[in-house]
C-alpha cells in the first residue's frame, strides 16, 4: 500500500512540475526566461543513455519531431528523466488524435494541450504540441477519467519508455488502477502480457 500511495504522491508532483516548466503556464516575464534558458531540467547537466528502450523492446524513439513543439522533462523530444527508473514521464501520446478524450480536459488540468511552444529543432520558433511525453500516472488517471482505454488518444508505442511498462508491472498487483493502465498500455501496443504475480488483483 506505501508503495502506491508513494506513487500517486510522485504523480501529483510530477503534474506540478510538469505543468510548471510549461511557459504557458508561466507569467510572460518566467515565460521569456525559460523560452531563453530552457526548462529548470534542461539548465542542469543530464547524461542521457544510448541504450533507452521502448515498451516493443527496441531502441526508444524520438516522440516529438520536426514542426512539433518539443516535448520530454528534459526537453530533448524524448520520453526520459534524470533518473529514469525514479522517473515517470515516459508515456508518448498523440495530443492531436481525433478519436479519445483531450488529456488536459479529462486530466483536469489548464489545456496546455493545445498550446504552442518551442519547436523541436528550431527552438526561436512555436510550433503546436503534438506529440508529448506524459507522466505515466498521470496516464493511469487519464485512462480511468475518461472511461477506459478505448476512450484515450493514440499511445506512440515506438516512444513510450520501457520504464513505463516496468513500474505499471510491478505495481499492478497492488492497485485496479494501475492494472488497468497496464491492460491498456499492453492492448495498445500490442505486448504480451506478464503472468500475473502472486496476490495481483483480478
């Protein structure tokens, strides 16, 4: 039970902080300076490994790309953290699909979704946020809000961090909501499912 409720405390974090290094977010004057300096993330020194994989077990995919606002904590269009096994924005959706519920909207958050900033690849531009890497708890609540998985936008597989997958494995036995998050995330991308440990909620 630490274990969840440890997780849903990083998740509203994790929105916070997300939502804060979002200059749309920001008064003009913090706006300007992060449009200059770049998010709090991106102004510390990150090693990023060569060896990310996604949820399909290949090499992880870029989830922003050219005329795409850039996206990822540590804006470098990529879902990753500065620690990825304590991290959470790993899962890659496509803010533009037509078909599921707004994740700003049902997530309940101000809809940076559709806003405009920096462009991957030509960062004195704006360009629309697209495809952007979201907290994979964030993600869990997303899918429970809007009434299941089939009621979400498209999951960019290709991006979405393996850690992702990782953490909903280990904690699906403890919470139907991360189970849930889990089955989708599989269904989704079409993943074989793990066996169920001992003591996983049915």
């Amino acid at each position: 039970m630490r274990d969840i409720e440890d997780s849903e405390a990083e998740e509203r974090r994790d929105i916070e902080d997300s939502e804060a290094a979002e200059p749309s977010r920001l008064g003009d004057r913090d706006a300007a300076f992060l449009q200059h300096a770049g998010p709090r993330s991106a102004r510390r020194p990150v090693q990023h490994s060569a060896a990310y994989q996604n949820v399909l077990g290949g090499e992880l995919e870029r989830c922003s790309g050219a005329g795409m606002a850039l996206t990822g904590l540590t804006r470098i269009g990529k879902c990753v953290d500065r620690n990825d096994d304590a991290g959470s924005h790993h899962v890659c959706i496509d803010m533009k699909s037509n078909v599921g519920g707004n994740f700003c909207e049902v997530t309940g958050q101000p809809n940076w979704c559709g806003s405009q900033m920096s462009c991957d690849g030509a960062p004195a531009d704006d360009c629309p946020v697209e495809h952007w890497c979201v907290c994979q708890w964030a993600f869990a609540s997303y899918i429970e809000r809007a009434g299941g998985c089939d009621k979400i936008q498209k999951v960019v597989c290709e991006a979405t961090n393996m850690v992702a997958l990782k953490h909903y494995r280990e904690q699906a036995a403890h919470s139907p909501h991360i189970k849930s998050a889990l089955q989708c995330l599989e269904e989704k991308c079409g993943l074989e499912k793990a066996a169920p440990s001992i003591g996983a909620v049915v």
